[in-house]
C-alpha cells in the first residue's frame, strides 16, 4: 500500500515555501489564522487548504476546471513546484513527483522518481499521469471522490441521490464483463434472426415459385395459345436487352483485363529495381548508434579537459625553482594535469574527425532510403490499383456469369412458349416441382425450429443474466459488502448506530425495483432515514461509508492502494462536542489523514499543523 512520506512546495497559492513530513498512521487537523484580518481570528484565505490541493496536484494534475493554471502560483512569481513522496513497504518501492506550474504559454512539467532513480522515459505530462496511475492502480475519478474529499466532490454514499448511489455501485459491481457478454450473445441473437429472416425468405421464394408453376399447370391445361404468343414477345424483348448487357459486360472484362496486364507488368519492372529498405533501415539504425556513442565519448573528453583546464588556470609557479603548483590542492602534480590535458585535446581532434565520418554514414544512408521509400510509394500504389482493378475484374465475371444464367433461362422460356399446347408430360414435370418445391419448404422449416430453440437459449441468458437476474444479484451484492463493512467500522469505532441498505428487487412480471433505500438505527429496531439524524452523526456514518469505499478500491488495487485520506470542510456545520466525535471516529481507523479545520476550536488534536498567514504569505509554523 502506498503511504505519503512528504509534500513540499515552492511559490504554490500563498507559499513561497512549505515542507511537510506526514504523521503516518494517525490523524493530522490543519489550522490557520488570517494576520492580515483584524485580530488574526479569521482562517478563511490563510492557505490551510492548500497542502491537501498540493496533493491532488501531485497525484491527478490540474484538477479543477473552474481555475487556471496561474490560480496556482504564487502572485509575481513564474512558476510554482510541488514534491510529493510517496513509499510501499509491502513492495519496497519509493514514488516521487516532482511538478512544475509555469504562467502564461509555457508548458507544464513533470519528472517521475522510482525507488530514487528518475524515470527518462517520461516525456510530457500526460505519460507521467499515466504512469503515476499505473503505479498506484487506482483511477483518477476515484482518487478525487474516495481519497480527497471537500465541498466540491464529496461523495458521501448515504447522503447521496438515487442516481449517484447507482453510480458508485456501478463502480465496484463490475458488470461490465456482464454488459459485454450480453452484447456477444445480442451479436448471436441478431445473427439467428438474420439467418431465420434468410429462410423465411427462401420459403417466400419456393412458396411465389409453387404458386406460378400452379398458375402455370391451370395455363397449361387451359391450352391458353394467345397469351403464350405474349409470353413469346416479352421474352425475345428480354432476350434482346440481355444480350445487348452481356455484349457491355464483355467489353468491360476486356477492358480491365487489358489495365490489369499493363498495370502488372509496371508493378513487375518496378519491383525489380525497388532494393531491400529493411536492409538500409537496419544499417540507418546502426550508423546512428556508433553516432551517438562517439558522441557520447566526445562529451566525456570535453568534460574531462574543461575540469583540467579550470584546475590549471589556479597554476603558481615559484619564481626561485620554478616549481609549480595549484593554490586550490597543492598535492596534486602539475605536469602530469597538464599532460592528461593535451592527450584530451589530441583525443578530441582524433573524436571530431571520426563523428564527421559517421554522420557522412549516416546522411548517405538516409538518403538512400529515402529514394527507395518513394519508389515503395509508387510500388504500394500500383499494387493497390491492380488489386482494386482484379476486384472490379471479378465482379464483373461474376455478372457475366449470371447474365448468361439468365440468357440461358430466356431461351428456355421462348422455347417453352413456341411449344406452348397442352402437354401432359409437361404438366407432371411442373407437378414434380411443385412437390419437391413443398418437400424444400418443409426442410427449412425444420431448420428455422432448431434456429428458434437456439435463439430462445441465448434469450434465456439475456433475461436471467440481464438486469432482472445476476447484474441484480451483483448490484445488492455490492450493497451488502457495503453495508457490512460500515457495520463493522461503526462497532469498531464504537458508534451506536447501525446502517441498513436496501437493495433492487424483482417484482411480479419480471420488473426490477431499482431503487436504494439507506436507513439508520440506533438499536436495530426504529429504522430512520440517514437525514433524520444530526449532523454529527451522519458525519461518523461518512467516515465509516469513505474507509469502506477506500477498502474496496484498494482490494481491488494490485499495489495495495493508498493510505491517504484527505478531507476538506468535512467539519463544517458541526459543533465542538460533533467535531470531537468524528475525530474519535478518525484517530481510530489508523489511516494517514489530514483534515482542514475552517475554524480555531482545539477539538483535541494529537497531530496539527498551523499556519499563519502574514503580509499575503502564508507559512507553517
């Protein structure tokens, strides 16, 4: 678990300064008195909230909308810095944040400390909350409703709406691998209907095609010659624009067979003289490596000869013997200083002419790839082309194909309609279809009853896995972990009072009663609503509501979580004798907490930190 070590501040709100080492384990209550208010007796504008924003600065960035960036530093200064350490005995690891406001256009800045090495990784602000995050495994929207708590989001969980409970319970309810099921098993459910709508359709079609051979058997029998000499037009008109289609549809084949061969032979031609770019990338890769390890080197000489001439420029030499020496270290021998010297020099010459050698390397080698690059251009282009032109290619075979289909079909008909009398053979045969057409409509039939028993087994998971079944169970199973461990914390805390949550519940027809109904006892008897009592009380109650949301999320947390809870005008509204009782509450539960009193009453604090705020700057004292 992630506990705060320290916090520490340059030109942030009304500090130039502040330096904090946190009591942890225990409760620390924050004072302030305003000097520059008549009598010093007000708080209000003192900074006392500003150590706990310095927190939420660390952990989440800039977190609210409402103010800008220079709202956080300090008046005619530039930039503002906040320290924050963090330590994991569980997983001996060490976390610092370092960040720095800046006014105006500048950027923001931050750097991430691991167990005391600096991660160079990091390169902009959003990797570095994202890190920050990853390590402590919890959300960002949980860090500012469960972690640090003021006016603006404090999400007490009895006191809250309908909505809102709603909304923390689906925080831990994880019913989203339920909500993604359930939309696989949608994803099936529409494919059975579309495969039933496939075969209600077939059957549509054997059924139109069973009633024009019926239609066709009556014209039969009825020897019906006039019309048949209709028929016999229609066709050979039909015939004629068939024929006329497929005549177009060759062309077109012809054409796009014709831009694929020529098309093909360019992406040949040009796929010979393409190179190997994996080849020359590697060799870019390489070139630029020595590159940099040369200059690397070329940095250490520099460095070494810069030390050695600062040193040599202290250079005493007795005008009696000659000898010399260096004022600063007398010990150390000149001469030997002043050969490493010049070896750095000759060094460096030696360095200079090898790194213009290189960076010849790698501009040729560059340049290289950049002349394949645009041919691989133009090579990707052809290929896609004659991919797109073999797509269109086939299609059009395709349309070939069935416009032949429908020539042949033609044909057959004008030869049916020229041979057109009544004709028993005839008429067996349309029989024959009809009866096999039927014997198709049957086995589709049996096919759409087994789609069918399919689709009401996926119907039966959507219902007893959906809202009126296990997404209920999960959301009041959530409740009573809640209600269970507020239980708990209010026995151990030694409040006389107990907390019942009702839950969702089906009713009759399968409708789900969503509602949370959050009621408060004293002896388990007299059930009262959370607001029918006093303020100190529901006070006790949110504490024991905010661990118990904490232990969740923390549970859930593969570093442990954070052992922080902040808590801003938490106290607001109650009296001497309620802020003593919540303070009872707090110093019990073991957890590092900070909370900003808004007024000077000595409520018993073991732990305080105070402030003073002078000439409009504020300073723990």
């Amino acid at each position: 678990m992630w506990t705060p070590q320290s916090i520490k501040g340059v030109n942030f709100r009304s500090y130039t300064s502040f330096s904090y080492e946190f009591t942890q384990g225990d409760v620390t209550l924050v004072y302030a008195k305003n000097f520059d208010e008549p009598q010093g007796s007000d708080s209000n504008g003192a900074g006392k909230s500003a150590i706990l924003l310095a927190i939420t600065v660390a952990l989440v960035d800039i977190p609210n909308k409402d103010l800008d960036k220079e709202d956080y530093v300090l008046d005619f200064t530039d930039e503002a810095t906040v320290d924050f350490t963090l330590v994991n005995p569980v997983l001996k690891k060490k976390l610092r944040i370092v960040r720095v406001i800046r006014r105006g256009n500048k950027s923001n800045t931050i750097e991430i400390w691991e167990n005391d090495k600096r991660n160079t990784q990091i390169t902009g602000v959003p990797e570095g909350n994202k890190r920050i995050l990853e390590l402590l495994d919890i959300s960002r929207e949980d860090i500012l409703n469960y972690y640090l708590i003021n006016q603006q989001n404090k999400h007490s969980f009895f006191g809250a709406t309908d909505t809102d409970q709603k909304k923390i319970i689906a925080r831990f309810t994880n019913s989203d691998s339920i909500d993604k099921a359930l939309k696989a098993v949608d994803v099936d459910v529409k494919k059975l209907v579309s495969e039933m709508d496939e075969i209600d359709e077939q059957m549509s079609s054997s059924s139109t095609r069973i009633e024009l051979w019926e239609a066709e058997i009556v014209e039969e029998e009825e020897n019906k010659e006039e019309e048949a000499k209709k028929l016999l037009e229609e066709y050979r008109a039909e015939l004629t624009e068939a024929n006329g289609e497929l005549e177009a549809l060759n062309a077109e084949q012809k054409q796009s067979s014709n831009l694929i061969a020529l098309k093909s032979t360019e992406l040949t031609e040009l796929g010979k003289v393409l190179g190997n770019p994996e080849k020359l990338t590697r060799l870019l890769k390489k070139h630029k490596t020595e590159l940099s390890g040369k200059q690397e080197e070329e940095q250490e000489v520099l460095d070494i000869k810069s030390g050695l001439e600062k040193k040599l420029a202290g250079k005493i030499v007795c005008p009696e013997c000659k000898h010399e020496w260096l004022l600063a270290s007398p010990e150390e021998n000149v001469k030997m200083l002043q050969d490493t010297l010049n070896d750095c020099i000759s060094l460096s010459e030696t360095n200079e002419e090898e790194l213009e050698e290189l960076r010849k390397k790698v501009n040729k080698t560059r340049e290289r790839l950049n002349s394949i690059n645009i041919n691989k251009e133009k090579y990707d282009y052809l290929d896609e082309f004659v991919e797109k032109e073999q797509r269109n290619l086939k299609r059009t075979n395709t349309k070939i194909e069935e416009k032949k289909k429908q020539i042949t079909k033609i044909e057959q008909k004008i030869k049916e309609a020229k041979e057109f009398k009544k004709n028993v053979d005839k008429i067996n045969s349309l029989k024959d279809k009809v009866e096999k057409e039927n014997e198709t409509i049957s086995l589709l039939s049996e096919q759409r009853s087994v789609l069918e028993n399919k689709k009401s087994e996926l119907d039966f998971w959507v219902v007893n896995f959906g809202m009126s079944g296990f997404k209920t169970f999960l959301i009041n199973k959530v409740l009573s972990t809640i209600e269970g461990y507020v239980n708990y914390n209010l026995r151990r805390f030694q409040v006389n009072l107990t907390v019942k949550i009702n839950g969702y519940k089906v009713l009759k027809g399968g409708k789900i009663k969503e509602n949370i109904d959050v009621l408060v006892s004293r002896d388990e008897e007299n059930w009262k609503k959370y607001k029918r009592f006093s303020g100190g009380q529901r006070r006790r109650i949110d504490v024991c509501g905010i661990l118990t949301l904490q232990k969740l999320i923390n549970n859930a947390s593969k570093s442990g979580g954070l052992d922080f809870l902040g808590l801003d005008e938490f106290f607001e509204g109650l009296d001497t004798t309620g802020q003593r009782a919540v303070l009872s509450v707090l110093n019990r539960c073991k957890t590092t907490t900070l909370v900003v009193s808004h007024n000077n009453n000595d409520i018993g604090a073991e732990n305080r930190i105070d402030i003073e705020y002078r000439n409009s700057i504020s300073q723990i004292i």
